[in-house]
C-alpha cells in the first residue's frame, strides 16, 4: 500500500514539477516600460499544410520586427504569440483556447485552414475574442448572426468563380466544363461554379469529379471535348491541376481555353507543367503578381513593399497565404493602433474598417460582409513566355 | 481491489476533483483543463485499446475509425436530423459496435500483422468514407453545427462542466473495465493472450470472446467519439486518420499495455506531451514519438507505470509479487 500510494505521489509530483517548468520558463513577458500589445496566432507551420502555414508564420514575424524597430504601436512593443496546429483541428482548438486562457490575447489571428477555423469560430465566439481567420470558405463568416466576432481575410470562391465567369461572358463563351478534384477545396469550387453559372448566363454541360491522387485525367478531358464545352474549368490543388494541363495539351484540346482555380497561382506549377500552360487562365489575388500592375492601383505600393522585403529576408517568392497574415496581422495592429487592446472595440473597429489597402485587395468589412472582398479584387492571369501576364479584356 | 489500487484510486478520483480549481488559479495553467478534457476523451479509446491489446494480445489500428464512426453518429443525427444527444450517442454506439462484430469476425482468425493490417484497412475505408460522403459527413471542409448537450436539464457548458463529464465517463470506464479484468472473463483474456491454443484446450471460447472485446473497445472508443463530437462542435475527417489511431497505440504502449492504469497514464501524459510540451520540436514531434516508442519498446517493454510500480517496489525492499491485471 505504500508503496504504490509513493508512486502515486511520485508521478502527480513529477507532472506537477513538469507544468510548473512549463508555466516559468515560458518567454518572459514583463518588459521593461509600456506594456507590449499581444496578437495571438495559430498557423498550421508543420503538417500537410505546412506550405501554407509557413510563408504565413515568416510574414508574421517580419511583420512584427518592422513593428517594433519603428518603435511599435503608440510606444507599445507588440509581442506575436505564435502556435502551431500542425496542421491539426483538435490542436487548434487547443491553442486557440491557450491564448484565450493563458496569454490572454485581444485578438486572434488564422488558423491557417478552413477546417481549424470552423472548428474554433464558437471559441471565439464564447470567448469574445474577435478572431481572423487566413483560411478561405464562406462558412467561417457566415451566418453573421453567429459570427460576430469572426472575420477572415481570404477571398471566397464566389469572387474567384466571379471573376472567372466575367471574363468569360466578355469573351462569349457560355458552355462550359468543369473538372473538380474530390477534396474540400475541389468541392466548394464546384459548388460555386455550379450555383453562379445561371447568373451569368452560363450552362454547364460536363460536371467531372476525380480523387486527389489520381494519375490520369484524360477521360475527364474527353468527354469535355466530346460534350462540345467552349471552356473547361479545373478546380483543384497539388499534382492534379499539373496533370490536367499536361493531358489538355497532349490532347490537342488547346482550341478550348483551359481555365484554372486560384490554387493554380504558383510559379512552381508553371515549371511542373514544363510549357504545357502557356495560355492557362486564372483569377489571382494582386499579391501574385505586384509587378505587373500598374502604378495606379492603389495595392501596388503595399504590394511592392511586402514583395521586397520578404524576398530580401527569406530569399524565396512571395505567397498568397503569406498574403493573408500581412492582412491579417495590419488590420490587427490598426485596430490596436486605434483602439488600444480591448477585444469588443477591436472587433467593433474591424467590422467598421473601410477602405483598407492589403495585399490581397481592398477591404471593406461591414456588420454583414466579415470578409470585406469583392471579386474585383481580383486580376485575371494567363501564363505567357512561362511567366504570369495580366490577360487582355 | 487491493488497497494500494484503492488508495491510487481515490487519489485519482481526488485528484480530478479539484483539478479545475487548482488549474484556475494560475493563468499559466488555466489551459490544462482543456488539455485534460482530451485526455480523457481519449482516455476511453485508450482503455478499451488496452484490454484488447494488453489482455487478449490483439492489435487494432482501427480505433480512430470507430471514434470517428461514434463522432459522425453524433454529428450528423444531432445536426441534421435534430436527435437528442443522447440517443444520438446510443444510436452511433450500436452503429460501431455492429461494425466491429461484422469486421471482427474474419479479422481476428488473423494474427500479429495480418491483424494489424486488416484493421488498418478498414480504418482507411473509413476514412475514405468520411471524406468522400459529401452530403453526410460534409466530407473533406468538415461537419459543424453540432449542438450541446444536455444532463438533467441543463446544458452542459463551461471547461469544468465538460471536464467532469468527460472524466465521470473515464471513471466509470475503468471500473467496469477493472470488473471485467478480474471475472472469469478477464481471466479467459489473459489465457488467450499468453497461449491460444493453450487456452482453446481449456475451453476458452477464444474466438467469441476476442470478438466481444473488439466490439467492447469499438464501443467505448464510439462514445469517446460521441463526446468529442459535442464537445468540439465541429468534425473534419483529419481527427480521424490512421495518424491518431497509431497515437492511440503508442499511448496505450507508453503507459503499459498490461495494467489499465498504463493507459491512464500514457495517454494524459502523451497528450500533454503532443500539446504542451514537444511544440518546441515541431516537424520533428514524429520522430521523437517514434524515439518515445523506439526507447520504450527496447528498454521498458512492460510500460512506464509497470516498470515505475516495479521501482519503486524495489526501492521499498518489497518483494516483488506477481502482477495483477488490475495495477
């Protein structure tokens, strides 16, 4: 009896040593002088959407460093909390939870992915907290009723499908195909090319669906060619959108404009398909492409900015998702900026914010648009001499 | 149970009795109880994967599916057919507990790797289902819009209300499990785990009773799903996958697969360990549980609180006497 009760008392005093470390050795928070401005973040830096989580997690941080050597907000050093998912919804919900409890942020930025981010929308929401997502599905902000403190900065597939339908009607093109991939994005692509057609005066005449991992899409291709389509629109991520333009070109159906998801927008994708793409259209967001827009546009100088000093800094390519945590992180320190750190103001300021230059467009939030994007924030893309060009109107 | 277990028993129930409070008052660890609420959820699948693999030597690498089987049930009777919570949970319980039997029953005439891998099989189809059964399970962008639930009335709301919920069900788990172990069943178990042909010869009905156990750990592994489901209020296929059914494994080897409290312990700990305390390694966290089970399996194959039971027992200059399936 004694001597299991010891190492009861052995391992309870083990754990009890463990989150004690844990608690003390956490960075220290006092600073000398203003009280730093916390922003919490979860992104998915590890994991199987680690390519996302990444470039966000490195924009994060030199977003924060630029902060703070110019001296920070009104004097207050801001101190970035940053958690991995792992690219994981429990883990998520777990961090979002900790930087609620433990750190006590004012607000949230990410998670990363849609999933994480439906998943910690009601925490939030308990909590308070206003919290904004860099992931992309419409569910996250809506039904605004139940989500009053929930924003998001990635555009939806309703602007990119949009802006895809709108160049096609300006070229007359009205009978399409689609080809989808089997995944979460493949599926809420074609639930929105599905839905948005009529308005457009578009009928789709092929609607094919094929698994993430599959290695031949030349069936799919056929019967696009076979049910007579104007255009074919491919919605997917990863080799599968490669392989389709591979297969187009191999079948000569080059006649027939190949229109492609924004998960296209990917210098890398260009040299998988080894100029096969020459002629691939696609709507981006303007942060892929900040050289080609004019001088005009009001997002060039932000752009610009970001572009040069990520490259300089890390020496690879800008990113749409590093795009997102430059949005989101600004639109965090402007309400601190302006609000100070009180989570209901920050979230009153972010639902009331207009005009807002980022990267991946003009924002214009308002108590029933949490996302504040409209397709025209987006430019339509053809690939030219292996290089993106914005596509002639 | 012998007054030691008795003893470790209250201390545990104590233990989680004031965890909620204690945790509060620091807001270092404020966090912990939502740590511990997965713990324990996780903590059921542990327990039933521990009778199967400690006590009748079967492996299973399909315990994610049936939490995922439970956590869907849940999910998309509450939500889409506006279900009681409660029934919904019974109902997705008969669910995985059909399924196992129907799975079990050709899979376990298989042995050592074969088994694991006809269980790892069917984890995959369920998964693929989850994925791909858009318009029930919301496949790959995930199910949300789960309600609470309620007990006696009330809505179960708050880190500590969920916290002794789930633990309540931990508790009784265990006993009932604890029960079983020291039957004739349990006994029967252990036979078949050290000797099938050998426990046949004595008449233990070896298959029927490795198939109960299958459908035994599908069924609390559907209600820790249940719970996962109303807790989180939101599913996607990715909590789901062969990933955490080996985490399930490896918590179950960490804590000892002999003793029901190894499972306690190993998952609390590795959950702790996955959530708190490897963040730092980041890509690196699957090498070091690899490292973790690499380590155990070589130098402490009997599992962190039988070999720390037999420690401290030399240390009192005890003589060490024959485990029992219960410590």
């Amino acid at each position: 009896m004694k001597a299991k009760s010891r190492w009861v008392a052995g391992v309870v005093g083990m754990a009890m040593a463990l989150s004690w470390a844990a608690g003390v050795f956490a960075p220290a928070r006092a600073q000398a002088g203003t009280e730093p401005y916390k922003v919490g973040a979860v992104f998915a830096i590890t994991g199987t959407a680690s390519f996302l989580g990444e470039p966000e997690k490195k924009t994060a941080e030199m977003i924060a460093e630029e902060i703070n050597a110019q001296g920070g907000i009104n004097g207050h050093p801001l101190q970035l909390i940053i958690y991995d998912d792992e690219s994981d919804a429990t883990k998520s919900t777990l961090a979002v939870k900790k930087l609620i409890k433990t750190d006590q942020v004012p607000v949230i930025i990410g998670p990363t992915q849609s999933d994480a981010s439906l998943a910690v929308a009601p925490i939030a929401e308990e909590a308070q907290v206003p919290l904004i997502s860099c992931a992309a599905s419409y569910k996250i902000v809506e039904p605004v009723s139940e989500r009053r403190w929930v924003f998001k900065v990635a555009g939806s597939d309703k602007h990119v499908v949009g802006k895809m339908y709108d160049y096609m009607k300006a070229k007359g093109i009205t009978k399409i195909g689609i080809m989808t991939a089997s995944t979460g994005f493949g599926a809420s692509g074609r639930e929105e090319l599905l839905r948005l057609a009529p308005e457009y005066g578009i009928t789709v005449l092929a609607d094919e669906r094929y698994g993430p991992k599959d290695t031949d899409l030349t069936a799919q291709l056929t019967k696009m060619r076979e049910a007579k389509v104007e255009a074919i629109v491919n919605w997917s991520v990863g080799p599968t959108q490669v392989l389709a333009v591979k297969a187009w070109r191999d079948l000569k159906m080059d006649n027939i404009p190949l229109y492609q998801s924004h998960g296209f927008g990917s210098r890398k994708n260009i040299e998988l398909a080894g100029g096969a793409a020459e002629g691939v259209l696609l709507p981006l967001a303007r942060v892929n492409v900040g050289p080609l827009l004019p001088d005009t546009q009001p997002q060039k100088k932000v752009i610009m900015a970001y572009t040069q000093a990520y490259e300089k800094k890390y020496n690879e390519p800008v990113s749409s998702f590093g795009g997102h945590a430059w949005d989101s992180l600004h639109l965090a320190v402007a309400a601190l900026k302006a609000v100070g750190p009180d989570p209901a103001k920050i979230r009153d300021f972010l639902e009331n914010t207009k005009g807002f230059v980022g990267q991946h467009g003009i924002f214009n939030f308002s108590p029933q648009d949490h996302n504040g994007l409209s397709k025209d924030d987006l430019e339509m893309v053809v690939v030219k001499n292996g290089d993106w060009a914005l596509a002639p109107w | 149970m012998s007054s030691r277990e008795k003893t470790a028993f209250v201390g545990l129930t104590v233990f989680l009795a004031v965890f909620p409070w204690v945790s509060a008052l620091s807001r270092s660890f404020s966090h912990y109880v939502d740590v511990m609420i997965f713990a324990g959820i996780f903590s059921l699948v542990t327990i039933g994967l521990s009778l199967l693999m400690g006590f009748a030597g079967q492996i299973s690498l399909a315990q994610a599916a049936f939490f995922g089987i439970g956590a869907y049930g849940s999910g998309i009777l509450t939500g889409h057919f506006h279900w009681n919570p409660w029934a919904a949970m019974l109902a997705g319980v008969c669910v995985a507990a059909a399924v196992a039997w129907v799975v079990g029953v050709p899979a376990l005439r298989l042995k050592g790797h074969y088994l694991a891998m006809a269980t790892l099989g069917f984890g995959v189809i369920v998964h693929i289902v989850m994925n791909e059964e858009v318009d029930w399970t919301g496949g790959p962008s995930g199910l949300g819009g789960i309600p609470g639930i309620r007990l006696a009335g009330r809505k179960i709301s708050g880190d500590a209300a969920w916290f002794y919920l789930v633990w309540a069900f931990v508790l009784a788990a265990f006993l009932f499990s604890r029960h079983v172990l020291h039957s004739r069943v349990g006994r029967a178990l252990r036979a078949i785990h050290d000797d099938e042909k050998a426990a046949e010869a004595m008449g233990v009905p070896v298959s029927s009773l490795k198939v109960q156990v299958f459908v035994y750990s599908a069924v609390l592994a559907a209600v820790a799903g249940s719970l996962y489901a109303h807790y989180v209020s939101f599913l996607s296929p990715g909590s789901f996958d062969l990933m955490w059914s080996i985490r399930f494994v490896l918590m179950v080897v960490f804590g000892g697969m002999q003793s029901l409290w190894g499972a306690l312990v190993g998952t609390v700990l590795l959950t702790f360990v996955g959530n708190e305390w490897l963040q730092v390694f980041a890509d690196f966290e699957i090498l070091v549980y690899g490292g973790i089970l690499l380590v155990m399996a070589l130098f402490v194959p009997q599992g962190l609180v039988v070999w720390m039971d037999a420690f401290f027992r030399r240390r009192s200059r005890l003589q060490p006497t024959p485990s029992d399936g219960g410590s």
